[in-house]
C-alpha cells in the first residue's frame, strides 16, 4: 500500500488526472461497447416501440439542460446591461468580460447552507421552488424554435404554456407561506394577486391571434406568419401585441412590475428566508422565465423563427460547388478573410491593450468555430434549423434586453396601481382587441 | 391585548430556552409603560406587526419602524429610536471647543460640514470673533458644495425607495465628483472637520480649483440630465404625486424645517430669514412649493441645487483675497454665557446653543436637529399609505439617522 501511495503522491496533477481519467476511460468505453453489443438492439427495439414517450423524455431533457446556460446567459446580460446603464463597468473579472461570472454564482449558490427557518412548514417550503422551476421550465417544452425543433407541438400547445406557466403561482405562494415570515407572506400574497389579475388580460389578447391563425399550436402560429416581416401578428394585432407585453411583463414578475421582490418595501419578497441553491433555482425560474416570455412573444407576435425579409442569398442544401465555378474560389479565398477580419475587429476595437495579431487570431479561431458549427449544422441538422434558431435567438434576446432595459429605467409601481391597470385598462383594451378582430374577421370575411 | 409576562432580559439567551419557538412579535418584552403603547400594541381585527428595520435593506440609517398593517395597508407606525445613540452632546461638554467640531461630524455624515457650521457661528458668537472674509466665502463655498452632494444623494435615494435602480448610481457620479473635491480641499472625503472657530482649516488650493473648475462647467447640464430620467417618467411621478402630503398647517405646527417646510409653500430660509455668514450679498432664490407632497420635496430639491450653482458661481467670482483664519489662541476660554448659532442644511435648521461658563469646555452643548422632528412627522404621513410608501414617505424626508440618535 505505501508502494502504491508513495509513487501515487509523487506524480503531478496532470499526471493524477492522466492515470485516473484514462483507466476510467477504457473501463467506460469497453464496457459500453460490450453493454451496446450485448443489450444494443433489445434497447432499440423498446425504444421504438415507444417512440412518443422517448420523445418526450429526450425533449424533457433537453429543455432542462438548454435552461441553465439561459439563465445564466440572461444573469450575465443583467449584470452587464444595468451595469452599463448606470454607467458602471459591471462584471469583468471572472472569464472574458466577465462571461464567466453567473457560472461561479451559480457555484456559489451551491455551496452556501440550506436552511430552513425555524416555524418553517419543512415539505411545502422544500417543495415551492421545485414547483416554480418546473412549472417554469415545462412551459418551455412547447416553444418552436426552428422549423421542427421543439419540444413537442401540441395542438392546444397555448393552452399548455398558460396552464403550465400559471403553476409558478401556487410555488410562489407556497414559498411565501411556508416561509414563516411576514414578508414572505406579502410577497407570496402580491405574487397570487398580481399573477392572477394580470393572467385575464394576458389570455384575452390573444385569443385575437388564435382567431386569425384559427390554431393554438404555437408552431402552425408561426408557420402562418412565414414570408416578409409584414406578415407577423404584430401588424395585425397591435394592440393585443402592446397589452400581451405589459401582461406578459407582469406575469414574468419583472420591472416595472416586481412587487412580489421588491427589495425596497418588503426585503425580497418570497425569497426571503430561501438561502442556498433553493434560491438558486427560484432566481433561475426568474430568469429562465424571463427567456422564456420573450420567446414567446416572438413566437406569437414577430414571426418566430421566420426571419424579416427574404434572405437575399439562398443557400440551398443542394448546391453545386461545380456550378460556381470561378466563383467558388472567390468563395473560399474571400471569404474566410473578411470573416477573420470581421470578428477580429470588435475584440480589437474594444480593447485597447491587445495586440493586433491577439485580435486577429481570436478573429481566425472564432471564425473557424462559427464555419464548422455552420457546416455541420449544414451536413447534419439542416439549414432551416440553423437560420431559424439564429432568428429566433436574435429576436429573443431582443426582448430579454427590453426586460432588462425596462430595469434599469423604470421605478416600481404600487400594487394599488398595478390592480387599476390591469382591471381598469388592459382588460377593456384587451376585449377591445377581441372585439375589433372578430369585427374584422366577418366584414372582411377571412 | 397581547399580554407579557415579565422577562429577566431581552438580550439574556436564558429567554430563548424556555420560550416556545414561534414568530417573533416586535413587542416589547415588558409591559406598556404609556397608554399610547398599549393603544399601539393592541392588534385589531385583520391587523399584523411587521418589523421594519433596523436591518431592512432599505431603512435610511439604523431606523426601526414598528409598522402595525391591515393587509398591504399601514395602520398605524411606532419609530424606535436609539440605535446610534452615542451621546455625543455629553462628550463635547468634555471636549475642548477645538475637539467638538470633530465629535459634531459624524452626526450629519451625509453633509457634515453644517453640523460643523452652527457650532463655530455659536463658538465665534461667545467669543466676539470676526471671521475674515475669504472664511467665510470659502464656508459658503464649500457648505453650498456640500449641500448639492446631500440633494443629489437624496434624489437616487428617493427613486431606489420607489424601486428605481440607476438614479442612485448616477446621482452618486456627481456626489462623487463634488466628495473628491472636498477631500482635496479638507482632507477628508465624508467627515470632513473642517470648519474652525474663527475660520477653515486650509485655503483653497490647485486640486480642488481645477475639479471644481472643470465640475461647474457641466454640472447645471449633468444635473438636468440626471433628474430627466426622474422628472419625465410617468410612474415616478404618479407614485410621489399626493405621497405623504403635508399641510401648511401641520408643517408649522411640527416645527418642519428646510425644504419639506418650503415644499408647503412657506418661503422660510435661514439663510434669508437669519441671514448669517455672507449670504445677505449673494444673489439667490428661495424656491418654494405649494403642494406638500413628495413630489413637491423632490422637485424642489432639484430647484435648490440650481440655486446652490449660482452662488457657487459668484463666491468664486467674489472670492476675495486675505487670511483664512482669524487670531485666536489655542486654548479657548469664551466668557461665560450663551450663544446660538443657525444655519440653513440640506435638510432643514441645524441649530446649537451652548452655554459657556468660562472654562475651556462647553457646561452645555444642545443640538437641534431636524431630521428628527421630521421622522416625528412619518406617524402623521404614514398611516393610510401603503406598505409599499412607508420608505418612500420617510426618504422624502430626508433624515439622517446619526443627528437623530446623536
């Protein structure tokens, strides 16, 4: 045993890792291969028979790992956004300009003390941020983001997301009741008051849409408004694009319309007496949740993963290189510069102590990286579903920066306030709304 | 009637172990001593204490408000005071005349050069002394300064307690920029101990000159700037439009001093009304209100530091030439009497009246500050407002915790 410990404490750390990895490795790997031969097609075989339910969990899956680097990309946004609107320099430490922070708050998060306060109803105040988190992220499942990448495509898939996403409620009122604390307490309340109030007009606008796409299915919602950005609802239903924005502002609990955590008036709301990585996971249906409003929005309102115009220069998937001909060598000569140059000058411009050949390189690997994903995603997924997530994204993102924006500028509403305007504002504009479309519908009989 | 049974200590861990665990009620752990303090510690139907401060996030200073609310609705409020008491009028009655300035300081941390100011006006006033006059510009100088700094902290304060998360921030870049100053004018960015019996502690010099210098040319500009975001944003002004209205009446009669007296329409400056230092030759307004409110407060803040730039501008202007100090010895020992010195703070007359008796310390040294007659007033403003505007109220009134608890 000595013989073993002494040469095992005389190798260095790579050389710690090296023997413990590769071992490991081989292990895995040949047992895998025996395990694929041996059980490969008897687990093919109860795969397929049960291709539905294979689906479901392999999306399931998915939707919980894509919302963590959201969370943490929409956390980084946050941090960087308002930084720089109070002309501050934000996080800049932790990774490249401080990409890499919210990944070590997430760590952080992990390894503070879970406690649960004393008086503390054990189960419920356990149970309310798991409820939160998944009502959030099962609400994602329904989502399109390219042209056949979604988690499922129901055909009530609306239905779903409000009936899913409305399950965030009863984890914010159990937080704020299981707390055992007075705070707590209100904030649950206000979250149950706001949510519940602002769910009518949320609803209402857009039962305009579902009568003109005549679908809930958000992915035939979006293939509706396929073609130039004219076609979106958003020119059609305008109105019911604003009061679904406002709703939707309050649904996801944000600025101007954070009263459930208003740290001002009642410390942080539900959150209070959570520490540990049950905050985690109620900060993190917080931002998923912010992610997952602004997709939706895209989706009913701006085209989903269609993008605005025509793209001028369609790529098809059936292309000929031999039929460029001088022009593919124009294509590959031209265009890996411009693309190195075109990456490399933002990395240039915005740090003034690196070097040129730095910014160059960075330019060269990261075009490399973006002309692999591009191609695999070519030979492999398909086009549509690279250009569509990049619509979709960019579009996305536009909004979580709106949500952000409206942090940073806007002061906090009064609940009084906030119940006037919903009971006394959206909700007639939003049966306005329905009322003017189904008007509409019938003069011009569509 | 919640009743109590009488306990060793609060403070004795021995309580904790034959309590039952439950929900920490902010009652106190004797019986009420006042019939208002069983009126208040009488819960009604449907009504909750809830314990703000002293370590909610947004309690300006180590404030505690007992806050007794029917559902979002604040019924009734019971301020505990104490937190930073430190009885600092005892210490400056054992403290040289010299050493009072610096025990003065921390008790207005937010603009501390106008708690320094009435004590010497009353030191001077005892001790018959003529200031020179480049003392005094450079006191108004650097007093109006000081005061711009106290309004631009109070706006952000005011908008984070309405749930604003930049004006804060902004407003700190020029509080920042005219705290640089002042350190290098006195050596002290945030307790300053500056003001000296019969003068200032240092003459201008090149650093502070060139910040202000280049400060003043955008500060009217940044200023503007910074309220825009406030001025024009709907919420914002539908929030402290109304908020915690105070009456002409009631502001009189609560001794309201500074620009939540003004806000109520009474043009009251001390700077006018009793004019001291050289304020009598400068040029400048006294903006006044007629609504009351916390919008009122705000946007006449904002008026008083566009006041507070033209006199900057014309001390530097009228700046005249001479000492900075006036000759007195080291070891003071002022005839026996009284003196009262005044001025007019950011937040309304900070007021000292010493009595002499012929010794080298102060027999008596009474500070009046109105922060806290201002925070009597949140138990007339509070009530009826909701959870949600209990801070906002008490920010709009502008209190320092430290005079409050001296």
């Amino acid at each position: 045993m000595t013989t073993v410990s002494r040469a095992w404490g005389r190798l260095t750390l790579p050389g710690k890792i090296f023997f413990t990895v590769v071992p490991l490795l081989l292990v895995l790997g040949l047992g895998g291969l025996i395990a694929i031969m041996l059980l490969g097609p008897l687990v093919l075989q109860i795969l397929g028979d049960n291709l539905p339910l294979v689906r479901f969990v392999i999306a399931a899956t998915a939707v919980l790992l894509a919302a963590i680097p959201i969370a943490f990309l929409n956390i980084f946004m946050e941090m960087k956004v308002i930084a720089f609107m109070n002309l501050r320099i934000g996080p800049d430490r932790v990774g490249p300009w401080g990409t890499l922070l919210s990944v070590v708050h997430g760590l952080k998060v992990l390894g503070k003390e879970d406690f649960t306060p004393t008086g503390a109803d054990r189960t419920i105040f356990t149970l309310a941020p798991v409820v939160v988190f998944l009502g959030t992220v099962m609400s994602f499942l329904v989502i399109p983001f390219a042209p056949g990448l979604f988690g499922q495509d129901f055909n009530i898939g609306l239905l779903y997301f409000f009936a899913v996403g409305g399950l965030t409620v009863v984890g914010l009122m159990m937080a704020g009741w299981a707390s055992f604390n007075k705070y707590s307490l209100l904030g649950g309340l206000r979250a149950a008051a706001q949510i519940v109030s602002y769910e009518i007009p949320l609803t209402l606008s857009v039962v305009g849409i579902l009568m003109l796409a005549g679908t809930m299915s958000l992915n035939q919602i979006v293939l509706n408004q396929s073609g130039s950005f004219l076609d979106w609802y958003v020119f059609q239903q305008p109105l019911g694009a604003l009061i679904f924005l406002i709703a939707i502002t309050a649904e996801a609990n944000r600025a101007p319309f954070d009263l459930t955590e208003a740290d001002s008036e009642i410390v942080a709301g539900f959150a209070t007496e959570y520490s540990g990585m049950r905050f985690g996971f109620l900060f993190f249906a917080e931002y998923v949740n912010m992610f997952i409003v602004s997709a939706l929005t895209v989706t009913l309102f701006f085209g989903g993963w269609n993008a605005p115009f025509d793209w001028p220069f369609p790529i098809s998937a059936n292309l000929d290189p031999a039929s460029l001909g001088i022009g593919l060598l124009i294509l590959v000569a031209v265009v890996p510069l411009i693309g190195t140059l075109a990456l490399a000058a933002p990395f240039w411009l915005m740090r003034s102590s690196m070097p040129t050949w730095q910014a160059l390189v960075i330019g060269f690997v990261l075009f490399n990286v973006l002309a692999v994903a591009a191609v695999l995603g070519w030979a492999f997924v398909s086009w549509e579903w690279v250009v569509g997530l990049l619509w979709s994204m960019i579009k996305a993102y536009g909004f979580v920066f709106f949500f952000v924006w409206l942090r940073g500028t806007l002061p906090r509403v009064r609940i009084d306030q906030l119940m006037n305007f919903a009971w006394k504002w959206l909700l007639p504009a939003a049966l306005l709304n329905l009322f003017v479309t189904a008007l509409a519908i019938i003069v011009l009989g569509r | 009637m919640v009743t109590h049974s009488r306990q060793p200590s609060a403070d004795d861990p021995r309580v904790l172990l034959d309590q039952e665990i439950g929900v920490f009620e902010p009652v106190p752990p004797y019986p009420p001593r006042t019939e208002r303090e069983a009126e208040f510690y009488t819960l009604g139907d449907g009504e909750m204490f809830v314990n703000m401060g002293p370590q909610h996030p947004s309690t300006h200073g180590v404030l505690r408000i007992v806050l007794k609310l029917n559902g979002e609705q604040v019924v009734d409020l019971d301020p505990v005071l104490g937190y930073l008491h430190r009885g600092v009028e005892k210490i400056c009655e054992n403290s040289d005349y010299h050493h009072i300035v610096n025990q003065l300081d921390p008790l207005e941390y937010i603009s501390s050069l106008f708690m320094e100011w009435p004590y010497v006006q009353a030191a001077e006033k005892l001790l018959d002394l003529e200031v020179p006059r480049r003392a005094e510009y450079i006191r108004v100088l650097s007093g109006e300064l000081n005061r711009i700094a106290s309004h631009a902290l109070f706006m952000g304060w005011f908008a984070l307690d309405l749930g604003g998360l930049t004006p804060i921030l902004w407003s700190f870049i020029e509080r920042d920029e005219i705290v640089e100053m002042l350190g290098a004018l006195t050596g002290a960015r945030m307790l300053f101990n500056y003001f000296r019996i019969g003068g200032v502690n240092g003459d201008l010099n090149h650093e502070f000159m060139s910040r202000l210098g280049s400060w003043m040319s955008r500060a009217a500009t940044q200023i503007e700037a910074n309220t825009k975001l406030l001025n024009e944003n709907e919420i914002f002004v539908r929030r402290a439009r109304g908020l915690g209205r105070m009456d002409r009446e009631m502001a009189l009669r609560m001794c309201v001093t500074g620009p939540n007296l003004r806000a109520t329409g009474v043009p009251f400056d001390v700077r006018r009304a009793h004019p001291y230092s050289i304020y009598p030759e400068l040029d400048f307004d006294v903006p006044t209100r007629t609504e009351g409110d916390s919008l009122a407060r705000y946007l006449l803040r904002v008026d008083e530091v566009k006041q507070s730039l033209r006199i900057i501008d014309q001390c530097l202007h009228q700046m005249p030439d001479g000492p900075i100090m006036a000759r007195i010895p080291r070891l003071i020992r002022p005839r026996p009497g009284r003196a009262y010195g005044a001025v007019e703070s950011p937040r309304g007359q900070y007021t000292m009246y010493m009595i002499s008796d012929g010794t080298d310390q102060p027999f008596r040294l009474r500070i009046h500050d109105p922060s806290f007659v201002h925070l009597g007033s949140v138990g007339r403003l509070v009530p009826g407002n909701l959870v949600a505007d209990t801070m906002a109220i008490m920010a709009s009134l502008d209190p320092v915790m430290g005079g409050v608890d001296k």
